[in-house]
C-alpha cells in the first residue's frame, strides 16, 4: 500500500490500521479497513449539527473570524465539505457574504466546483479524505491566486499523546491523520504557503498555480 497523499511504499505500521508515512509524516488508515460509502454516510448523519447551536458556532469560530478578518463581502467563498449543517456559511451569510456549498453526500453541486473562488473553508474535513492528493490538487485549482484555504483538523503531535490511544482515530471516518511535517509537504507539493495558527487551524494560501497535464 502507498501513501495516499505522496504516493510513498507504507512500510510502517503503527496500529492494527495506520500507517505512519515516513516521507509526508503522515498516517494513513488501511484503504481496506474504509467503510462503505453508505455506512460512512449512515455515520455523517449521526452527527448534531444545528447551525443555530452555539456551541457549534463557536467551535467554527476560528474559522469564520479568520475569513470575516481577511475578506469582505464582495469576495466568493466555498464552505467545502459543509456536511448537514453548513454553519460556516450561515455565520457568513449572515455577515452579507457570498458562500456556496459543497459536499459529496449532502450537497454535490457539481457546478460549484466550476468557479473560483477567494476563500474556501474545510473545517473538520480533510481527516476524511481518502485520496488527499487529489483532494489538495482541486482545492489549489478552485482558488484564486492569493486566495486561502482554511482547514480545521487536528494534527497529531507525538509528544502529546500515544497515537494508538488518540481519541481522534477512534472515529471510523477519520482515514487520515495530518502532523506539522505533513502540510508542510502539501504547501510545498500543491503550491501553497501555509501557516500555522494552532495545532487545529491551518491556513494555507495560493501562491502557484498547478499545471496538470492530460494524455
């Protein structure tokens, strides 16, 4: 099995189904262990996700304060993956701004992958990926020049806790698991600059555009 973000041999496991990427520093669940798409679904919705709850307002916070500081109404955002409970939109648009809607099982809007965008937010998404390399390509190529990825997903930090004991893994969704080294690789391979405003909130801007070929 390859990493599924740098395309690596995975040779070290360090679960009954991670893989610790030893290029990216990534982990990588066994793609076997994946659920169904109709079990994964079944989990999603599982999920309470009221975008009148304030507990979830606040916990999007970073997000939305962040976008509400670097751009205004006039710009085009993207809530990517925004699940049953698009808040971040919400929150926005209540804000006047202009937010479309995206995800694979609850809103697949194909057309709204067409546009570009200034913003995109991916709050606790990327951790659901199951092929990153393609999923960091495409948001590259929805943005702007200049525009800025927002993703919240936790990063493991090894001096923190035991991997085999993280609570984050323990959701069957979560398929892959980021660290520091490993958006470090997607600023470098994907064409952005990222920076780091926690160890849950990643900002990562376009700086080049991905020149991709077809046979």
């Amino acid at each position: 099995m390859n990493c599924s973000l740098c395309n690596s041999l995975l040779t070290e496991k360090v679960t009954a189904h991670f893989y610790l990427c030893s290029n990216c520093q990534s982990y990588v669940k066994d793609n076997s262990t994946f659920l169904e798409a109709n079990l994964e679904e079944e989990r999603y919705l599982t999920h309470n996700n009221d975008v009148n709850d304030p507990r979830y307002r606040n916990f999007t916070s970073p997000i939305t304060q962040r976008i509400l500081q670097d751009f205004d109404h006039q710009h085009l955002g993207l809530d990517y993956g925004c699940g049953t409970g698009p808040v971040i939109a919400e929150v926005l648009k209540e804000n006047n701004y202009q937010v479309l809607l995206y995800d694979p099982f609850f809103q697949p809007i194909e057309e709204n992958l067409k546009k570009k965008y200034n913003y995109i937010a991916c709050c606790e998404v990327a951790e659901h990926f199951h092929h990153p390399n393609e999923e960091f390509a495409k948001l590259n190529q929805l943005l702007h020049k200049g525009g800025k990825l927002y993703l919240m997903t936790q990063l493991y930090e090894e001096q923190k806790s035991d991997f085999k004991d993280w609570y984050y893994i323990k959701d069957p969704t979560h398929v892959f698991i980021y660290t520091y080294e490993s958006f470090k690789y997607i600023a470098q391979t994907f064409g952005f600059q990222v920076n780091f405003e926690s160890n849950r909130l990643i900002v990562l801007e376009k700086i080049d555009e991905l020149i991709t070929t077809t046979n």
